[in-house]
C-alpha cells in the first residue's frame, strides 16, 4: 500500500506541470493565431512639393507564432502605393519592389529607410508636414489593417550615416 501512496503522490506532482505547459495549445485549438499589430509610431518622409514620391517607415509586430506576410497597401493620398526593399548593390544603394515583406511569428519588423518600406508614388497633393496620411496595409493572415502616420521632416542622410561609421 505505501509503495502505491508514494506513486500516486509523485503523479499527482508531476500531473499540473505537465498540464500547464500543453494547456493553452489544447484548450482552443480552434483559435486563429492573432493578428500583427502595426505600431502607431510609424511616419512619412515630407518631400518638397516637387517630389512626387515618398515613403512610409513604421513597425509591425507579430504577437502570434505563425508567420505573416504584408502583401499589399494602398493610400487615397498617391495613386500607388509599393513594397519596397533598400538593397545595397557595390557602394550603391538601389530599391527593389517586393512581392510581400514576412513578419515572422514573435518577432517585430521594423520597416526603415535602410530596409523595408512602402514607397507612396504619384503623391495626390503635396505633403504638408505635421498631417497624416492615410493608409491601408493588407496582410495575408491578419487581412486588412487601416492605419495613419504623420508626415515628418526627417534626413535618411543623418540617419545612413551612423549605420556606415561601425
């Protein structure tokens, strides 16, 4: 009898650990993993009024496990709006549009004028420092996200030039 009091004691140990790891992926697995969050800090690069082109940096972050991609984004204030990579080519810088920017699962992506980020082309209106541009972002898992970003006066020059001094 001892010999099985001590059993059912080290199960009864064992059992709520056990239980507490697998307990969430059991529980719902009906659940779709949850959506990106796309960061209110993002911004767009003021152009002069000549300019008419621009682009958005902002960050998404991706809470859930399952990778997610941003397929497409679309904004009433330019009449196209494109995926784009900053790809070093030599000494050269050269942007090359993307079919889709991945946002792994538990990472965040930051969408940066050294790497990913979406070129307004064809401005509607010139862009007037201090206003928010509208945006659509579409993503593959997550659908469909409205988001505004305000439009800054930032220097890409300032910034490239700490990433080249390491």
């Amino acid at each position: 009898m001892k010999a099985f009091l001590k059993m059912s004691l080290a199960l009864a140990l064992i059992m709520p650990l056990s239980g507490c790891v697998t307990e969430p992926l059991n529980n719902k697995p009906d659940l779709p993993p949850p959506p990106v969050v796309v960061k209110q800090e993002g911004w767009v690069r003021w152009v002069p009024p000549t300019s008419r082109n621009s682009a958005v940096y902002f960050t998404i972050e991706n809470p859930g496990l399952a990778n997610d991609f941003l397929v497409a984004a679309s904004s009433p204030r330019a009449r196209v709006a494109e995926l784009h990579k900053t790809v070093e080519v030599g000494l050269a810088k050269s942007m090359q549009p993307v079919k889709a920017i991945q946002v792994s699962g538990a990472t965040r992506l930051e969408l940066n004028p050294g790497g990913y980020h979406i070129m307004l082309i064809d401005l509607t209106a010139p862009l007037q420092e201090g206003e928010k541009i509208p945006m659509t972002l579409e993503f593959k898992r997550s659908g469909k996200m409205d988001v505004s970003f305000p439009v800054m006066m930032m220097y890409g020059g300032d910034q490239n030039e700490h990433q080249h001094h390491h």
